[in-house]
C-alpha cells in the first residue's frame, strides 16, 4: 500500500456508493453508504456521494475524518472507462495520498476471485462483464452504460416494463398485471408518463426491475422479460470465456436473484465471490505500480 494513514475503498454506480476503509495494518475499520456515484450521471454528484460515503464510514468508526491527505483511494466507479467523464472526474480530486481509479466492473472481478484469473458478471442498477484469463489477458463485455446497452440490468428492465406500458397506453396491447404495476408509478396517463419519463434516469428505471419479478408468473410479457434478462446475462458470460474454463461469479441483485436459473453449463462454473467490489478498489489501490498517481482504466468499454 501507499504511505497514508487509512486506506479506503470505493464501489460507485448507478444506485449508490459503497466505502470500506481500512487501517494501515488492513483491518477493516467500518463502512460507509450513500447515493450514487456512476460517473454518467455528473462529475459533481459523484464526488458528492465518494466523500459523503468516505465521511459516513469515519463516523460510523468513531473517527474523525482526517485531512485528504492522510487518505488512499482505490475506487471502482461505473463509466471510468469513458475518457472525458474519467478526466473530468480526476481534475476534481481533492490532495489525496494517493489515488487510483477504474470501473467498477475491474474492482468488482478483482474482489470476486481476490486478483486470480475468473470472469464475473455483474448485473444490478447497469451491467457488465469482466475476465482475467489465465495468460493474463482483461476482456471486458457490455458495460456500454444506459439506456443504450446494460442488458439484462435492472434499469434494462424498467426501461422494457414502460416500453410495455406505452403500447398499452396506445391500445396496441390490453393491460395485464406488468402494466398496472408500472403504472401506480408513473401514472396512467400519457401526460403522467411522459412527465415521469422526463425525470427518470438510470436509477428511477431499475427501481421498477423488482415489479417485473412479482408480475413474472401472472403476465407473460413479466416472464417473457426475465427470460430474455437470463439470455442477457447468459451471453456476456458466453463472450467472456467461450471454452468455459474460468470460475464464474454472478454478482449485482438481478445477478444473483437470477443464477439459479442460468443454463446448467454456466451455474456449474458459478462460485462465491471471495470478496466485493470495494475489496477490489483496495486490491487495486495495493496492486499499482504507481499509487501515488492517479490512475485510470487501460481497457474497457464505455
């Protein structure tokens, strides 16, 4: 690890925010949560949560928050792979130790098989694959971000479920239990929808993800849904290790609420993730060449 006083890790998406931090001896002190912190959605939300999670896991240790030079950051955060957003966001950290910086996609794989060769699917808010081969090589898959990719996510599944809403609204379909739900949210009415989408992002959409799973058994479009989210899931796996040689770990509450019911070829390969993301960002942090610097991803998709 880099000199500092504490050691923190960080996990950011489209949800939330996730802090661990650590003494120089690696224990773990607390953690800390707050809002989310996808690089997506504003450089300056995403500090904001970074060091309102930071500030909750001191408080929660009983500690004084020390000045940002006592700290190391080791932070994973959803679309770090976008060069503008990363720099953007690198340009605003304040006098830290030392602090590295790549998606929350290469923390959550480094966590999951603790810096060892496996492949992890992620598919909570977004999603994404990860994979370090044995010959050393990273592949990412997916992770393009929302609304235009994350298949098999949560927001994915809010996005189809008003999808299904607005051709119900248009009279192309008869409302079934999926549509009545979406609609004690947003409203049903086109003016109501359309005023809702307005202010709906990533995060408003994947709150709707858990009204697909109660609607899956009494609505085929609900099931018809889910089965394509399982195909989702199913694909980024197929894509990171096509000869299905590396362990797998299903991580994110879609991933997980769904791997029971992946094909038998993939949930023989699954195992539990030996860590989680914020792990990972710590693992990170130690694993630079060059803590001192901030660091961003080599690789990756947007």
């Amino acid at each position: 690890m880099p000199h500092a006083t504490f050691y923190v890790g960080i996990d950011g998406g489209g949800s939330g925010t996730r802090a661990q931090l650590c003494a120089q001896d690696g224990r773990t002190l607390a953690r800390g949560q707050a809002g989310p912190s996808g690089l997506g959605q504003g450089i300056g939300q995403a500090w904001g949560h970074v060091t309102e999670a930071i500030a909750r896991a001191f408080a929660e240790a009983g500690l004084a928050q020390p000045r940002p030079q006592e700290l190391a950051l080791g932070l994973g955060l959803a679309g770090a792979s976008v060069a503008s957003r990363r720099d953007a966001f690198l340009r605003e950290a304040p006098d830290y130790a030392a602090l590295v910086l790549d998606t929350d996609g290469t923390t959550t794989l480094l966590g999951a098989h603790g810096g060892r060769p496996g492949a992890v699917v992620a598919a909570g808010t977004g999603s994404v694959g990860e994979a370090l081969r044995r010959d050393g090589q990273r592949i990412s898959v997916g992770g393009w971000g929302f609304p235009i990719g994350d298949e098999g996510s949560g927001a994915w599944l809010g996005f189809q479920a008003v999808r299904h809403a607005h051709r119900v609204l248009d009279g192309r379909l008869q409302a079934g239990a999926l549509a009545r739900s979406v609609f004690a949210v947003t409203g049903d009415r086109v003016d109501a929808v359309l005023a809702w989408m307005e202010g709906a992002g990533q995060h408003a959409y994947a709150q709707l993800a858990p009204r697909v799973f109660e609607a899956e058994w009494a609505d085929p479009v609900a099931a018809m849904l889910i089965t394509e989210a399982i195909k989702a899931i199913e694909d980024i796996a197929r894509a990171l290790d096509a000869a299905g040689e590396l362990p797998l770990a299903l991580l994110g509450s879609i991933g997980r609420r769904l791997m029971p019911r992946l094909a038998p070829d993939f949930t023989a390969r699954c195992v539990e993730p030996m860590g989680d993301s914020t792990d990972g960002a710590l693992h990170l942090l130690s694993a630079s060449a060059d803590a001192g610097r901030q660091t961003a991803p080599k690789t990756g998709t947007p």
